[in-house]
C-alpha cells in the first residue's frame, strides 16, 4: 500500500501546516474546511489558509511552487473527491462530537484501504471511535503532529488492536521516509507521551517560578543551555505556543488522568496568566505573553506578581556544565532548577510502562517533540541516577522503581548501547537496518584520524566518513590538514569518502577569528596561506582519485557551502540553508566558491546563450548572499545539482549518502577540469552599472559597491576576453587576489569583527 493522494479536513493552524509538509514530499492534498455562513466563496476558509502558508515565518513550503499542489475545497461539496485518496487526515476542533460527526460522513465515502487519522492532541482514541463501525475502527489512527509540522520531527502514532497493521506500517513507512518524521508508538493515553511529560514540565516551571519569586528570565536561563533544553526555557516556550492552548489541555488531562496522578495537584493555571489570556496576551501570536517587544521595538517582561511589564533584563549565561553543581548550589535559581527538573524528572521515570514500554521511546519524544538535546532518561544519566536518587531520598520523596537499582539507564556494552528496563536488566537497542548513525559507529571503533576540528571514521564497505566537529563545525586549519590526511587514506585504504557530521549545522563557514587575528597583526602571508590553503585542499578532493559525498543538513555557509560545490556529489537533508555569504562580511568567496559556483552557471542549459548570463547569474547570488530556505530551493539557486539527491528523515542522512558514494564507484574518474571563456571588461562594466542601480535606490552601501567591484572583477575573468580562456588556477588566482585586496580594507575588518561579536553583518 502506497499514500499517493491525501486529504487534510481542517485548514487551521495544524491542518494547513499539514497539509503544507505534504507537499513538500511531492504528494498532491485536498485541503477542505467548512463553508462559513453567507460565504459567497464556499471554499474560503482552505483559500485563505492558503495564503497565509505562504506568507509563514518560518516557511511552510520547502518551495513556493509547492502550494500548488494542495486543491482548496469544503466539506459540503467536496467530500466525494475522498473516494480517491490514500490518508485523511482530520485537523477540525477538539470537540469529539464534531469530529466523530464528521468521521461518519467518511465512512460512507473513503475506501477501505484508506487511512483516517486524527491529529487529536488530548483525545483518547478510545473515544474517537466509539459508536462508530468496527470497520472504521480497523482503518482509524491517531496521528500526533508537532507544530510546526514542517520543522519539528516527532510523530506520535496511537494505534488499537482492531487498527489494521498494514495500515500502521504504511503510515509509519510514509512519515519517516516522506515527511522525514521519527514516528514514535504511543499507547492510547492521557497526553500521549511528550505532552504528558511536556505539560507537566511547564505547569511546575511555570508554579514554582511564582512560588520561589523568580523572574521569567532567571527561570528561562536556568531550565535551558544547562539541560539541553532550548533557549526558550519554559515562559519563552509557552509564548512560542500560545497560552490560550493551555487551559484546554490541563482540563482534558485533569479529566483523563486518576486522581492519584501527580498532576493532579499541579493542574491549575494560576491566575495570572488565566488573566493574561483574558486580556488577548497569549504570547506570540497575541498581544505579547511573558516577553512582549513595545512600542519602541524594547524587549520587555511581565512581573509575574504584579503583571506589569518592564525592560527585560537577561541575566549572565551559566557556564557551569556540572549538573550536581547547578542543581545544588543555595542559590533561588538552583533551587528552581531542581524543584522542576526533579519533579518532572520523577514523573517521568514513573510513568514507565503506563505511557511507554522503554525509556528510549520516550527521549526519542522528548527530543523530536520538546527539541530537547537529551531526553529525560538521557539527562538523569547526566545528572547522575545514584545522586539523583538520593536526593529524592534525603527530601523524603518517593523515589519510582525504575530508579531503585540507582543504576544507570544507558550503557554501552561490546560496542552496543543498551537501555535499562524495569527488571534492572539492560536490553540493546535495535537500529531500523536502514540507519546509521556516526554515535554508534564511534562506539565500536576509534577514529582512523582526529584533530581539534575534524575526524576521519570507518563507516563500513569500504567507505570512510569526515567528521567537522569544532564550535558550529566552523573551518580552520586543522580542518583543511584532516582533510588532505583524509584524502590520502582514503586513496589508500577505501573506496569512496562522505563529508557528513551530526550537529545542527553542517558548517557556519570559515573560523573568521583567525582571519580577524592575522588582519590585526597585518600578517598578509597568513592570510594569503589561509586562501592557499583552503583552494588547494578543496581542489585535492574534487580531483581525488574515489568519489566524495556530502551530507549536510542545516547552515552550509560561505567555506561550508564552498567544499559542498567541490564534490562529486551531495545527498542533502531537506531542511539545507546554503549560501555563499561571505560579502556580509565585506569578502569575496576564496576557496574556489567563485569558481565552482560560475561553472554551474556555465554549464547551466536553460539561459539566453552567450557568455554573460551566466556571470550575472552568480554575480547576483554571491553580491546578494543569497541562503537556501530548503534543499530543493538550493537546487534551485544550482548550489546543488539536479542530480544530487534529497533526504526528508535527517536520520537516514548518512545511510543514503553512503549509498549514494558507492553507488559512484564503480569506474569512477574524477572530474574534467573546468576552462572559463568569460567576458571579462564587459561583463564587469554591466555588473558596475547594475550594482550603482541598486546604491542609487539606497539598497546597497558604498562599500557594498566595492566588493561588488572585486566580484565582478573575478567573475568576468578579470582582464581577459572570450578568445583566452581561464584555468581553474587562473579563477583561484583571481579570488585570492580579490579576497586579500578586501581584507586589508577598515571595512572589511569593521564588517568582520561586528559579526564575530552580533553574529548578524554589518552594512557600513
Ligand atoms: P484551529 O482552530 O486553528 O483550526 C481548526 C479548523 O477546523 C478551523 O479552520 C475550523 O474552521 C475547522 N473546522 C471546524 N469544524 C470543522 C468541521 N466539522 N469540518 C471541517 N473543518 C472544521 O485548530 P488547530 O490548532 O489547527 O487544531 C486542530 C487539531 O489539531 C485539534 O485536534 C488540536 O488538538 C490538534 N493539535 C493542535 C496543535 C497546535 O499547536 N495548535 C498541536 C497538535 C495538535
């Protein structure tokens, strides 16, 4: 069975998103809401969703184009189209009644083989089905997404026995592989699994911050960077969702749970903030929540005694990494911070196996749903269980049997992790065969080669994996020197090399603090040596004798997308913002991105012919420093070829790029090298023109104007014309002597040292 075709009813904020992510995995969707009374256009409601999806920050569709593919419609006069696809998927309101109404009208037009799902996010599946026809029941799931649909990862799936199991595994298959989602089996509980921890996890942070009299900003700089747990911390969290999503969720899980659960007692909203959502300050997406931005754009927070805002203040980052120490120390925010974390903590460990079998599956949802860098089990290990639970002890709390061995709850054994059960007994965890991941391959071998910035690993059948791992896998020396090292083994020990790491971001670009070091000792052979270096080390792997794969995911910018344009191929995660944005930092691209980036445009087929086009084509990418939203608009903007592939599940990132890597091996040759006929004169006076153009609007700066000049200058080829053509080491040539002209400018150190310290660039 195969989703070819689906149907999203409910075009709110959940249904459309939904709907929008489908499209991104190509598959076309019916989109329906209800006709709203004395509508003149019946299918306003999915119209005007529409719109607003394209118009989402952070974008909905991987693509623009993408919106095509949904077909607005009503459920009135659209049901029939129903007959044809494959899933659909209910997003209408949390009202069992209505939607078991609606689910009526489905079983009377959606084919047996069809999937119906609800994104319920408090409903048991229990009472969705009840009353309604045992052959609905076999075809009914709950299927849990994560708003934004698009960018969180988790996938809670709630089956019952009588759900057809070629369905649950069609749909498991289709989320992971399609929509790139890591798809968690949930049983048919309160909250599922991540909102039964998350929820409780927010009501203590948010209880106990009035209780111990903290601010917002001291509760969210402690329950953050410390825990792994994003930088929103809970009030930051709880504005990002939307506070009046609160109140019906505490109320539907206050009904659902026992009255011995020990959210019970935690489950009221205190009155300030029912107060706040009266007055329309539900966060965000209202008139502001804990942190609002006034009228002058000045970030203020709310008193949580007295609910008057004033001038936030960000108290100083943690920089202890001890968590005993953080968790222990007098201080009211260490009280804090082990008030909620321990409490959440415990609750977690108690509701194994009521909520969850193992303990994986639930960091797996802690991480996907929360975005938490650690699960719960996973930071406990952190923290320590033995200290953790004597703790508990020493404060006369009730310590969960998962934690009595004080033993704990990951190992690695043989090479192999292995996960805590009930019984005190460890179990290893089984990887889906089509994984791979660098963690478990590091746990049953050493690297082959390491230095402070990079490292080479086995990845199996002959092909050797390279590792960025410095602060945001920026680029340095040590990593150019692994590199050339990696090429050598390869060459002599393996068949083919994938550029791959497991961070966030693939790599943030060239450490700009060495440059900035050398600026300052006026060491212009340091950073000609810096250029050199870098062109001559992303040359030796576009021309080594095996084939070289990358798969990056996230931020590839400036020296990361540089190596990017250097391989003989890339198999991208969906989610690749790539650009060459080194002008933002008053610089020209200087590891041959210049030239490899033109020489997609050279060879491009589809552009009026003739030599310019092309060189205006990555003059305005790099003069604009234009960053891919998606992998498929960086196949767009040609940073990626039309032959390099794309990974929705950023877990199977490494599996498909080395299958990719071997697929090239066999009577594999490097590359032809490149010849440039380009323009030169004439291309650079057209750019000039079109870069004054631009200043005289006041969209560029003065010295935006002359690195535009250096640009154009290596784009067109410099003094040459069409009937002599360039080498690629006359390109290199080029960008070197652009690259140390701009360097030695004040500007260009001013632009350096601003986004060094702001992270953002300067337009002086
Ligand atoms: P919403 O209020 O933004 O959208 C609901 C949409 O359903 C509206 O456009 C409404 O016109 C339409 N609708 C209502 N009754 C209908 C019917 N009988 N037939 C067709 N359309 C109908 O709601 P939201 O937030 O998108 O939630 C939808 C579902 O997703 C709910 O079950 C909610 O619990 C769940 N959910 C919500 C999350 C969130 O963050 N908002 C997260 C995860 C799940």
């Amino acid at each position: 069975m195969a989703i070819n075709k689906v149907a999203v009813i409910g075009a709110g904020v959940m249904g459309a998103a939904i709907a929008a992510q489908l499209t991104n995995a190509g598959v076309p969707v019916y989109l329906l809401d209800i006709v709203p009374e004395q509508a003149t256009n019946r299918n306003i409601v999915a119209e005007t969703a529409i719109q607003k999806l394209l118009k989402a920050e952070p974008a909905a569709f991987m693509h623009k184009n993408n919106a095509r593919l949904i077909t607005p419609g009503n459920i009135e006069d659209h049901l029939s189209l129903l007959a044809d696809v494959d899933w659909v998927i209910e997003a209408i309101v949390e009202k069992p009644q209505v939607k078991q109404a609606l689910y009526k009208k489905l079983v009377a037009v959606c084919h047996k083989d069809c999937v119906i799902s609800s994104n319920t996010s408090t409903l048991p599946l229990s009472v969705l089905v009840d009353g309604l026809p045992e052959s609905f029941a076999a075809q009914f799931m709950i299927t849990h997404f994560f708003n934004p649909p698009r960018y969180m990862r988790l996938l809670e799936l709630v089956t019952s026995p009588k759900t057809r199991p070629e369905l649950i595994s069609t749909v498991q298959h289709f989320a992971d592989i399609a929509l790139g989602k890591n798809c968690v089996l949930c049983k048919d509980t309160p909250g599922f699994i991540a909102n039964r921890i998350g929820i409780f996890w927010l009501q203590c942070g948010i209880l106990e911050a009035i209780e111990l009299g903290l601010t917002v900003e001291q509760a969210d700089n402690i329950i953050a960077a410390p825990f792994g747990i994003p930088k929103t911390g809970i009030f930051g969290l709880l504005d990002l969702i939307g506070l009046d999503l609160i109140p019906p969720i505490l109320s539907s899980m206050t009904r659902a749970l026992p009255a011995e659960d020990a959210f019970q007692p935690i489950s009221q909203l205190p009155t300030r903030i029912q107060d706040m959502i009266a007055a329309g300050l539900t966060g965000r997406k209202g008139k502001g929540g804990f942190y609002r931005l006034n009228a002058e754009r000045i970030k203020e927070s709310i008193d949580l005694n007295t609910g008057e805002y004033s001038a936030s203040h960000k108290p100083k980052t943690i920089k202890e990494t001890n968590l005993q120490a953080v968790l222990s120390s007098s201080d009211k925010e260490s009280q804090y911070a082990w008030r909620v974390l321990s409490k959440t903590l415990a609750y977690t460990a108690s509701l194994v196996p009521e909520i969850a079998d193992d303990i994986v599956t639930i960091d797996a949802a802690m991480r996907d749903g929360y975005n938490w860098t650690l699960g719960p089990f996973e930071l406990l290990d952190q923290i320590g269980v033995d200290w953790f639970v004597e703790k508990l002890q020493a404060e006369q709390r009730l310590v969960p049997p998962l934690l009595w061995k004080k033993q704990a709850l990951y190992l690695v054994n043989s090479g192999q992790l292995h996960f805590a059960t009930l019984t005190g007994l460890y179990q290893p965890i089984r990887r889906d065969p089509g994984l791979l991941t660098l963690v478990d391959m590091k746990r049953q071998h050493s690297s082959l080669l390491s230095n402070d910035s990079a490292s080479l690993w086995d990845i199996g059948d002959g092909v050797a994996c390279l590792e960025f791992h410095s602060k945001m896998n920026t680029l340095d020396m040590d990593s150019m020197a692994l590199i050339r090292q990696s090429i050598d083994k390869v060459k002599n020990a393996f068949t083919a090399l994938v550029i791959h790491n497991e961070g966030e971001h693939f790599s943030a670009g060239a450490n700009l603090g060495l440059l900035v070091q050398a600026i300052h000792n006026q060491d212009w052979a340091a950073v000609e040596q810096l250029i050199i270096q870098g062109q001559q080390t992303y040359k030796a792997l576009k021309y080594a004798p095996f084939p070289v794969v990358a798969a990056p995911s996230g931020l590839a910018l400036g020296g990361g997308c540089e190596i990017l344009l250097h391989c003989d191929a890339v198999q991208a995660h969906a989610e690749l913002y790539m650009g060459l944005v080194e002008v933002g930092v008053g610089l020209i691209p200087g590891w041959g991105g210049c030239k490899e980036y033109l020489r997609r445009w050279l060879m491009f087929p589809k552009l009026p012919k003739g030599p310019i086009p092309p060189v205006v084509k990555a003059f305005e990418t790099i003069g604009l420093a234009k960053v891919s939203k998606s992998a498929v608009e960086a196949k767009e903007l040609l940073f990626l070829s039309h032959t390099d592939g794309i990974t929705m599940n950023k877990s199977r990132l490494l599996a498909d790029a080395k299958r990719k890597a071997l697929s090239l091996c066999n009577n594999y040759t490097p590359p032809q090298p490149c010849v440039y006929a380009l323009p030169g004169k004439t291309a650079e006076v057209l750019l000039g023109m079109s870069t004054r153009s631009l200043h005289a609007q006041g969209k560029a700066t003065p010295y935006d104007l002359t690195i535009a000049a250096q640009l154009a200058y290596v784009l067109s080829g410099g003094d040459c014309d069409m009937t002599e053509p360039l080498s690629e080491d006359d390109m290199l040539a080029l960008e070197l002597n652009a690259f140390v002209t701009l360097v030695k400018q004040p500007n260009t150190l001013a632009r350096l040292e601003h986004m060094l310290k702001t992270g953002k660039p300067l337009r002086n």
